[in-house]
C-alpha cells in the first residue's frame, strides 16, 4: 500500500490537500511553508513544478510560477527541494507538473530522482491517461502514484479508464476551467461525484475553486479529500511573514472536514 493510499484507509477521514508552486514567493517561503501545513493538519501537500505554460492554472497559479521561474526555479531545483522537505515532514509528498517539463527531464530519469527525494505521486493535467502508460508504469516501479484527473464533462468512457488506471486517487475537477478562488461550487457537483462512484471504489479527492471553509464543508460531504490551491498562494502573497493567517486558514479548513458530514 502506498503511503498516499494509506491516508483514505483512516475510516471516516476527510483528506485536507494545500497546493504550493515550489519557489514562489520565494524557495525559504517553500521550504518554511510545506511543515507549517504538515504541522496544521493537512495530509498530502501537492508541489507545483512552475512551468512557462501552465494551460490548467488561473491566474494566481500562473503568475505564481512566472514569478518562481523568474527566480531561477528548475525541475532539478525542485526536486532538491522536495528531498529537504520529505526529511521534514511526515506526510505524502506529490508533484504537479505538465508533461513537457518531465519529458525534457527524461521520464524514467525523472522518476528515479522523484523516488530519491522523497516524492509519493505525480499529477499531470496535460497528459491522458491514453497516453501515460509509460510514465505509469515507469512510475509504479519507482513507488511514485500517478494520479489522473476528471472533470464534468468527462464521457463515461473516459471516468472508467481514468477510474482503472488512476493511483493513489482520482482528482475531481470541480468545474470545466483553470484553477482559481470562485465564489461557489457548482450545482451538479454531487451529480458528477456520484457518475464516478458508480465505476469505482478509488478515494475521490476534488480541486478547483475551493476557497473557504463553507465550500470544503460541501465537498467534505460528497468527496474523501479537499484540494485547496489558489487560496494558499494568495495567502503566501500577502505579506504574512509569520503564515499566522494562512495557518488559521488550513486550520479552519482541518476543523470543518473533521465535523460530521
């Protein structure tokens, strides 16, 4: 069992997942923010490889990674990163990056060095599961999840083939779009959760436009895990050298998932 897996095991737990882009503001914000999240209650922290064309992110994600790669931030870099970070932390450590970057890099050379820092899975919106069995199956002898994605126009072709090849969980995509703070959740989530359960038995975990703790209540009720990124990189942003606030935040949000549902 992967220590991903092992997180969905724990009965009745709801998985909090904060998103980071490894350098931004700067690579000390992520080296001091990633334990700060492991210490206030999150259970996998998803690090952003930046990237020049980052097709799934919104805004506050892209000008994120503008900014890391403006600070010389590499694949190579983060990966060095990811190593300090996983003898820090204790919990499941997942890359988010686009395939381009990982195909430069070499896919069975990435995923050796992934393997040697520490890292638990991958997660790559441009690549179909049509197309990754290579870097699946490279991935899984290195112990690495590769975790595909879902969003609500998925044909139900697509939710079984994602639902059998997916590993360690599948990302829900809450909306058809790029990532970003919303103001709510759409009203046939429960509907596109409940298309996927009918084909799978995989923890769902849902992304995209998760911003407050009344929004993470709502997923918490249909989903096993809430993945928060925009949010967190706008509280990075904010001058909040101390993280009291982004703190108080994850905490918020550990508090509502661990309510009744």
């Amino acid at each position: 069992m992967s220590r991903i897996v092992s997180i969905f095991r724990q009965s009745g737990h709801k998985a909090l997942i904060p998103y980071v882009t490894i350098g931004y503001p700067n690579v000390e914000a992520t080296l001091a923010v990633v334990p700060l999240l492991a210490d206030s209650g999150c259970d996998i922290v998803e690090l952003g490889i930046p990237f020049s064309d980052p097709l799934a992110d919104g805004a506050t994600i892209q000008k994120a990674s503008f900014r890391a790669l403006q600070n010389g931030v590499t694949p190579k870099l983060c990966l060095e990163v990811a190593k300090d970070l996983s003898r820090k932390v204790g919990i499941p450590l997942v890359f988010m990056t686009y395939f381009n970057p990982l195909l430069n890099f070499g896919i069975r050379e990435f995923c050796a060095a992934c393997a040697d820092s520490g890292v638990d899975g991958l997660i790559v919106p441009d690549l179909p599961p049509e197309d990754g069995l290579e870097l699946e199956v490279t991935g899984q002898s290195d112990g690495l999840d590769l975790i595909y994605l879902l969003a609500p126009t998925s044909t139900e072709e697509r939710i079984r083939l994602v639902a059998e090849r997916s590993r360690g969980f599948i990302y829900l995509v809450s909306v058809t779009g790029v990532t970003g703070v919303r103001d709510r959740l759409p009203a046939d989530l429960e509907t596109f959760v409940a298309r996927v359960r009918k084909v799978t038995s995989k923890p769902l975990c849902i992304g995209f436009g998760i911003s407050t703790t009344e929004q993470a209540r709502q997923v918490a009720e249909v989903a096993d895990g809430v993945i928060v990124g925009s949010r967190i990189i706008q509280l990075m942003e904010g001058g909040d050298e101390s993280g009291a606030l982004l703190q108080d935040f994850v905490m918020g949000l550990r508090g509502v998932l661990d309510g009744p549902h």
